[in-house]
C-alpha cells in the first residue's frame, strides 16, 4: 500500500551571481544525499529559480509520517549545507535560511 503525501514548498535566497553555481551543484548533487532523501520520505522534488528576486521556490512531497527532525541532524545533510553555504543565505548552522509557503490553491 502506499503511503499519503502531503505536499510542501519553501523559498529560500540565493546569494547574486552564484545562479549557474547553484543548478551546477543540484546537477551534480550527491547520489547517498538522493537516496538519503528518498529512504526519509521525501519524493517529487523540484527547486525553482526567480530570476529577478533570486528567490529559489522548492516543491515536495513528503510521506504523512515523515520526521521533521531527521535530516537536519544527519550527517550527509550537515555536510551539504556546509558545501552550499557560500551561495546561498543561511543561519549560523549552515542551513539554509527558509521560510515556508502556505498552499492557497491545488489541482490535480
């Protein structure tokens, strides 16, 4: 049986100039960072680009048990954080800075 997902977006802030860097790194993004995303829950990821703002506006779907707590303790995100912190707004723990997004509308 599969499970439910709940659909979640967020928008972080790319720092200026840093555009190419950032679908570089995405492009080339970590294979046990995938499936470390994948094993918690997380599935139908997109990330998208405001040009003008150099807001980056994520997508997802998470599984309905997924725990909020488990990947910004792990090891493999703590890592990518770090490796991402230069081009993009963070906290002092390398996360990045991100604010979520209230649904106001869907279709299926």
């Amino acid at each position: 049986m599969k499970k439910n997902t709940i659909r979640n977006a967020f928008k972080m802030k790319l720092k200026p100039g840093f555009e190419a860097e950032y679908k570089k790194r995405h492009d080339e993004i970590w294979p046990e960072l995938l499936e470390l995303l994948s094993d918690t829950g997380i599935q139908d990821y997109s990330i998208f680009l405001d040009e003008e703002t150099l807001t980056l506006f994520a997508v997802q779907k998470i599984s309905e048990d997924f725990n909020h707590d488990l990947l910004p303790n792990h090891p493999i995100v703590k890592k990518w954080w770090t490796y991402m912190a230069d081009i993009m707004d963070t906290n002092p723990d390398h996360s990045p800075v991100a604010m979520p997004l209230k649904e106001v509308f869907h279709l299926d």
